[in-house]
C-alpha cells in the first residue's frame, strides 16, 4: 500500500474476500443505470481529453435522467425510504 502498488488491503482479521465484498457493497446496492453510467464515464476518461470528457460525461448524466430509477429515487427521498431500483 505504502508503495503504491496496491490501493487498498483488507483490515486485520477481515479475509480478502470480506473485503473485496465491502467495498463493492456500494455498487451493487445504488442505482445500476447510475453506476453503470459513471464507471463508463471513468474509463472513456483515460482516452479524452478534459472537454471531451465533459461531454462524455453529460450524456451519460442525461441517460439516467429519463430512467424509471430516478423517479423511484425521487420517489423514495420524498417518502423517506430506501429505494427499490431496477435498472430501468
């Protein structure tokens, strides 16, 4: 870790795959159209340029803006309750 060769270890006591499980905890359980689109617009960010990568990134934001899972996330903040997404 201190090298830089790894960027992140499981704490003491914890198996590797304990780990590995919480850290993808957060992906698996938020809104897969969302998660899909922010990893795509993190690796198309290697290849592109600050401006391009904007752009890319803007029409990727606007895909999830016409999903079913972001009226079910409006819908489940205003009713203060955890959302239901389905990837669609």
């Amino acid at each position: 870790l201190r090298l830089g060769i790894v960027n992140r270890v499981a704490r003491e006591g914890q198996s590797a795959v304990e780990a590995a499980l919480e850290f993808l905890e957060p992906m698996v359980t938020k809104a897969p159209i969302a998660v899909a689109a922010a990893l795509e617009a993190v690796d198309a960010a290697v290849d592109q340029t600050l401006e391009e990568g904007l752009v890319t990134e803007l029409r990727l934001y606007e895909r999830t803006l016409v999903s079913r899972d972001r009226l079910e996330a409006l819908a489940a903040f205003a009713e203060k309750r955890p959302p239901r997404f389905e990837g669609r």
